[in-house]
C-alpha cells in the first residue's frame, strides 16, 4: 500500500514539475560554444551554411532561454534561403523545437504541420508533435484545476460570510 501511494506523489511530482516525457535531446554551453567557434572559422560559405546550422540546432536544444530566442531568431533569418524542401523541412522543424522550448505550443505545433506537409510520415516531427499536444494537454487540465480551485475559494468565503451573518 505504501509503495502505491509513493508512486501516486511521484507520479504528481512529476506532473507539475515540468516532466512531459519529450525525447528532445538538450545541448550543453560547450557544444554551443564550439559550434560558435566553427562558425565563425568556415571558409566557404557552403561550410558557413552547415556550421550555422548546427549552430541554430545547438541554441535551440539550449536549456538557457536567451540561446533558444537566439537559435529561433537564426532560423527565421535562413528559413526564406533554403534551397530544398529537405533544407527547409529542417529548419521548420528546428523552429518548431525552439518555440516549444520556449513555451510557444501553438506556434510550434502550426511549425510541426508545415514540416509534416512536407514529409508527413517524418518521426521526429509526429514525436514533437505528440510532445506538443501532451503539453497543451497538460497545460489546460492545470488551467482548468486552478479556475475550479479559485471558484472553490470563492464559494467557501460567501459560505464562511452567509454563516456568519446567522
């Protein structure tokens, strides 16, 4: 029984902590840092092209908000050159994984079908997509616990206040 009501507060825990279960790998300042470096060290620009998306896909798996704003301004600026639909799936969905990191699920998830209209049996894109509609999920059942708690307050006080007044 104990080992029941254990995992019943883990498991709450870990829903309000944050703990989605999303497969995203995050990056650490190292890599960021070297792939700064490479960037600003390419050569040619077909070079620079593929240092500066690495760069995009470093920033945008960053835990710190300021490397995520920085991987999704990247992107946005490189998205209109993409040569290929591949190029461009890419970095559709590399925007994708930075708005969702930075907590815009609706702009992410609109991302995630553009890259899905490209390729639409891609797996890392139905995987964040999943990731994202679990989240929105998870945010509107909070959403509605904090409205039904707020509405409970409410009604206990003009109850305590009815009584009182008795």
């Amino acid at each position: 029984m104990e080992a029941k009501i254990n995992q019943f507060f883990e498991c709450i825990i870990t829903f309000f902590n944050g703990g989605t279960g999303d497969q995203l790998p995050w990056c650490s300042p190292d890599v960021i840092l070297g792939c700064e470096r490479e960037a600003a060290d390419a050569a040619s620009d077909e070079g620079k092209n593929e240092s500066i998306m690495r760069l995009s896909w470093a920033l945008v798996h960053s835990k710190q908000p300021e490397d995520v704003r920085r991987g999704i301004a990247m992107l946005e600026v490189t998205l209109a050159s993409s040569n290929s639909s591949l190029q461009k799936r890419e970095k559709l969905y590399l925007l994708a994984v930075g708005y969702y990191r930075s907590g815009e699920y609706s702009r992410s998830r609109e991302l995630t079908g553009h890259c899905l209209e490209i390729a639409p049996d891609w797996r890392r894109a139905l995987s964040l997509k999943k990731d994202i509609e679990d989240r929105i999920t998870k945010d509107v059942v909070i959403g509605i616990g904090i409205t039904a708690t707020v509405i409970g307050l409410i009604a206990g006080g003009i109850a305590a206040s009815l009584i009182r007044r008795n």
